[in-house]
C-alpha cells in the first residue's frame, strides 16, 4: 500500500466521501449561531451535491452565508475523519434534472426502508445545493488510520475480528481471579 498517497489529505478525504454515506453539514444561521445537519450526498471527485427541502433551515442559511463545514468519516478509536470548508450555491435546477442517478442509486435502500419512493424523494428534496470544497482537513489520533486499514485486502473486517478477540481474551488479572474462585 502507497501509505504517502493515503496520508494525502486530499487523496484521504477524496476516499471518504467515496465510501461513506451520509456527511454532516454545518452552516452559519442568520443569526450568526451554527447548525449542523446529517445529509445523503453525491461526490463527483470536484464537488459536493445535496438534496435538500426548499425551505429546511439549511437552504435559509446559504441564503445569507454560503460558507460550509463538512464532516465525515469513521469516528471509532482514531476518529479518522475528513473535514472540509467549502462554498455552497443553491441550484437553480429541480432534483429531479439534476440530481445523478447514482445518488438515487446509492440510496434505495434507505429510502425503502423508510417507505419513499424515488419520486417522493425529488418532489421533497427539490433543491439542489452544490458544495466546492476550498480545503480539506483530516483529522486523526496516532494509529493507522481507518481510510488507509479500509483499502488493505479485508482490512475492516480483520480490525472488527481483532476488536472481538481482545475482547474475548482473558486479561492477567481475570486470569488470577478465575484460578482464585
């Protein structure tokens, strides 16, 4: 594995928001108070595109301040995560022209799931909010790091495997205490 191409935080979070579902977007209210919000997205590799009710707060907020804050990632024992600034421009387009197939794709289950039809998701979520990133930022504690396990051949899968095992493995101290009882 190329470790310097995966610490690139470009290259870091640009394997984040290919992988992950839903993003956390925080905006600037009116008022000058924040407002963050979990959010489906599509990534084209240049751009942030999201769904949105015409009037959610959110919308209301880029009106006044299209600065943006993302954040996504796997946040477990080394809150491995990508952090972008961005600005955000309200389409003019309906989601119904201009949203991907892809993003519909990449969510049918979860709208199955809650009973929304691809329908009933554009005529809700009409409008079409467009992010450019400005600067990436990762951010991560001193292991190896989640987006770089996650490209290794099963590498979430032997973290989860070995997570168990720590678990089910007795400690010293148990051990002293089971010979005790």
């Amino acid at each position: 594995m190329d470790h310097d191409l995966a610490l690139t935080p470009v290259r870091r979070i640009d394997r984040l928001l290919r992988t992950q579902p839903v993003l956390w977007l925080s905006s600037v209210r009116p008022d000058g108070g924040p407002h963050i919000v979990p959010i489906w997205f599509s990534w084209d590799g240049l751009e942030v595109l999201i769904a949105s009710k015409p009037n959610a707060q959110k919308v209301r907020n880029l009106r006044a301040n299209p600065s943006v804050m993302l954040a996504l990632g796997e946040p477990e024992d080394d809150f491995d995560v990508g952090l972008l600034e961005g600005r955000a421009e309200l389409l003019d387009t309906h989601a119904a022209g201009g949203l991907p197939s892809s993003h519909l794709d990449k969510y049918a289950d979860r709208m199955a799931a809650i009973g929304l039809s691809r329908d009933e998701f554009l005529a809700t979520y009409s409008q079409l909010i467009r992010i450019r990133p400005t600067r990436f930022l990762p951010w991560h504690g001193r292991t190896t790091l989640w987006s770089m396990r996650q490209w290794a051949p099963e590498g979430r899968v032997a973290a989860a495997i070995r997570r168990v095992a720590t678990l089910l493995e007795p400690s010293a101290d148990q051990a002293v205490l089971a010979g005790l009882g």
